[in-house]
C-alpha cells in the first residue's frame, strides 16, 4: 500500500520568515495531494490540494508543488504569521483508494 | 452551509465496555470517512462509507464497525474497548469523489480507563 513519510516533525521560524514541509510518497500511481492544517482541539482543515496533473498551485502565501519523478511533493508558507502555528500534515491518495497521511509537522512561529 | 459534527465530543468509558459515536456529514455529501488520530500513530483511516455501503476498510480489528444511514448520517462503533483505543476519531465528509476534497469534523475524544 501507500506510505507517505513527512519532515521535519517540528518546525520553528521566525515571523515573517518562509517555511517549507516535505512529503514522499511510495506509489507511483497516486494522484492527489492534499495538505491540511489541524489547530489545537479542532480537526484537520483542508488548505490545498494538488492533482497528479499539475506541478505547483498558489493560493495567497501558500503553494505546494509536486515533483512527479522523484515521487515528493512540498507545501511552501510565505510571510508566515503567529497564526500558522498549527500540525499540518500532508496526505496521498490513487482515485478511490484511501487517504494515506504524513505524521504531522508541528510549525511554531515565533513573534 | 454547516460542517461535519460530531457527537459527542468527549467520551470516558472503561475497558471491556463499547461506545457509538456519530457523525452527520456536510448536506449533500454522500461519502463519510473515519479516522482514528493518538499521538503515536497518526492518522490511521478506519473505513468509508458510501451509500449505505462500506466501500473501504482499514486495518483495524473487528471490534471497529461502522454503518451508515440513508440520510448519510454515519455511526461506528467499538465494542470491548482496550485501554489503546484511547484516541480522536475523526470523521469526514466528502461529494461523490470518494477520497477527494475530505472535510473533516472536531473530532470525538474517547478516554478508556
């Protein structure tokens, strides 16, 4: 099946700064990438998703892009705020088949 | 346009006991996932249901079973429950596109003493 490997698992910047997760996923054939963020006591929140189609989308200060050869995808936070301080976890998918997901990267930033 | 709820919120039960927990998807989704989330384990996929049907099943023991309503209202349960299950079982909803685009619910935080 699908394994999905996530780093790093805790991230700290500064405000202001850029940060940048990693995934790698194992099969081949999947074909959609979601990222979500999960707040304390809440759960995870959808904030982008990619299709094996397409290499990089935006959206605001968030893009995540998708090297299909080297089977990993990034998601990429720009001007970061105090409220981007979440776990984010990326996830994997072929078609019909389950979402497979990352462990977690617990982001902190700092003022 | 309401979210994923779950009920309840908080659980404490003890061991050997069962538990049902429920779920009422976005309106009009018709596919409704379950995770179970522990700190050591991550997000592990329970099984997803569609239509009334169980579409998918993770690796979970038989213990773990779940149903879904023509409302797609969804309900899983969890009977003789172990000190491990201790856990945040999310729920999520999605269209018709199975995996695509979930919407997840708050969770329902289960304590087994």
């Amino acid at each position: 099946g699908e394994n999905v490997e996530q780093h790093p698992s805790t991230l700290s910047v500064q405000e202001g700064d850029s940060a940048v997760i990693k995934c790698t996923y194992s099969d081949s054939a999947s074909n959609y990438f979601p990222w979500y963020k999960q707040e304390l006591g809440k759960g995870p929140q959808l904030i982008i998703d990619i299709r094996s189609n397409v290499g990089e989308k935006k959206d605001q200060r968030i893009a995540v892009t998708l090297n299909k050869t080297a089977k990993h995808f990034s998601l990429h936070i720009t001007e970061t705020q105090p409220e981007d301080s979440a776990v984010y976890f990326c996830a994997a998918s072929l078609g019909n088949e389950k979402l497979t997901f990352g462990t977690g990267t617990r982001l902190t930033i700092i003022p | 346009k309401a979210g994923v709820t779950q009920t309840p919120r908080y659980l404490i039960k003890t061991r050997g006991q069962q538990v049902t927990l429920s779920c009422s998807p976005i309106s009009g989704h018709r596919s409704v996932s379950w995770y179970q989330q522990t700190p050591g384990q991550g997000l592990q996929f329970l099984f997803e249901y569609f239509s009334e049907t169980q579409r998918n099943k993770g690796n979970f023991p038989g213990r773990f079973s779940g149903r879904q309503f023509s409302n797609s209202r969804s309900e899983m349960n969890v009977s003789t429950l172990e000190l491990g299950d201790s856990a945040l079982y999310l729920c999520a909803s999605s269209l018709e596109a199975q995996y695509n685009e979930q919407f997840f619910g708050p969770g329902t935080r289960l304590t087994v003493l």
